[in-house]
C-alpha cells in the first residue's frame, strides 16, 4: 500500500466531515470550509472520527491517487484547524508594502507602484514596525492558495545574489555572489 494513502486522517470534534455528490468531500472547521472532488475510483469513508483513504487495485495510477487524495484532504483538516501561514520579507532600500481596502500596494525600485489583489480566502497583513525590513503575512485556510500567492508576490521581485534586494520567504537564505573586483 502507499505509505501515505494507508495512513488515517484524525478528526477531531470541531471538524464536521461529509461526502457529497460527484465525490465531493466537504471539510467545515472554525477557520472554514474546504471542499476537494475525489476520483471516482477512490473511496473515502469515516471510522471511529478518522478519515480512510482506499484504492480498488495496486495499478500504477490507484497507487499514486490514494496518497495524493490522503495527502489533501488531511491538509484540508489542518486548513480547518488551524490554518497556513507563509511570510516574506521586503529588503531594499526604498521598497515599501502597504495594505488598504483589500489591495497590496509594492514599491519595488520600478518606476511604478505593483498593485495586488489577493484572491477570495487569503488575508495579508503588513508589519511594518517590529523589523527594519517590511514584513508581509499571507494566511488562509487552502495550503495550495497560500503558496501560490506567496510565490506570486516573491517573482515580482525575486532576490538578486550581489546586494540580497528584492521579496524572500522569512527563512531564506541566499547564496551571495562577489562583485567584480577592481582592475588594478
């Protein structure tokens, strides 16, 4: 069996857990709701408040569905849960972030300001006060979204290797490159 399909997803007494139609399973939580649609060839089913992930055969394609689905809809419960959080950190000199009325503003050293709109299910926090550098906080239920729009934000302006400006994840490191030296 897969080593993560096999693998229950526990529930807990603030998650309400449904199937529905067309194989659409719904997660509800004090965060949210999720809902993903389940391949027809996979079962889920609900024992003792776990979640059980199964697959008709060992085929190539059944093995790869059941972790894939396990592996979702346990994120889903997570989502619910507690939800996901990814910070960037803003370092350059002049670059600003500022968020009003449900737009992210970027000033990023181009001759134009950047405008966000961040998608429905995402909230983003600017902390400008407890770090020299601004500090941007994208949140949400969905693992998936929160990760796509932090990327999104971060390839607007990605790290350059000789001074370390642009947008990086809180916990990146960056390989610095030496300038060129001067001819003597």
């Amino acid at each position: 069996m897969s080593r993560i399909g096999k693998l229950p997803v526990p529930l807990t007494d603030k998650v309400e857990f449904s199937i529905g139609a067309d194989n659409i399973v719904t997660i509800k939580g004090e965060k949210g709701t999720g809902h993903v649609r389940i391949h027809p060839d996979i079962t889920v089913e609900t024992k003792d408040s776990e979640i059980i992930v199964s697959r008709p055969s060992d085929s190539k394609e059944h093995k790869s569905l059941h972790g894939l689905y396990r592996s979702l809809i346990n994120n889903m419960v997570e989502g619910v849960i507690s939800g996901y959080k990814k910070q960037l950190e803003i370092i350059g000199v002049g670059y600003r972030a500022t968020y009003t009325n449900g737009v992210l503003e970027l000033n990023l050293g181009y001759s134009h300001p950047i405008y966000f709109v961040p998608p429905d299910g995402i909230d983003i926090e600017v902390d400008t006060k407890s770090r020299k550098n601004p500090i941007l906080s994208i949140s949400g239920i969905n693992k998936e979204l929160v990760g796509q729009v932090a990327a999104k934000i971060r390839s607007l302006r990605k790290p350059e290797p000789y001074k370390g400006k642009g947008i990086r994840y809180l916990d990146e490191r960056i390989r610095r490159k030496a300038g060129k030296s001067a001819a003597k």
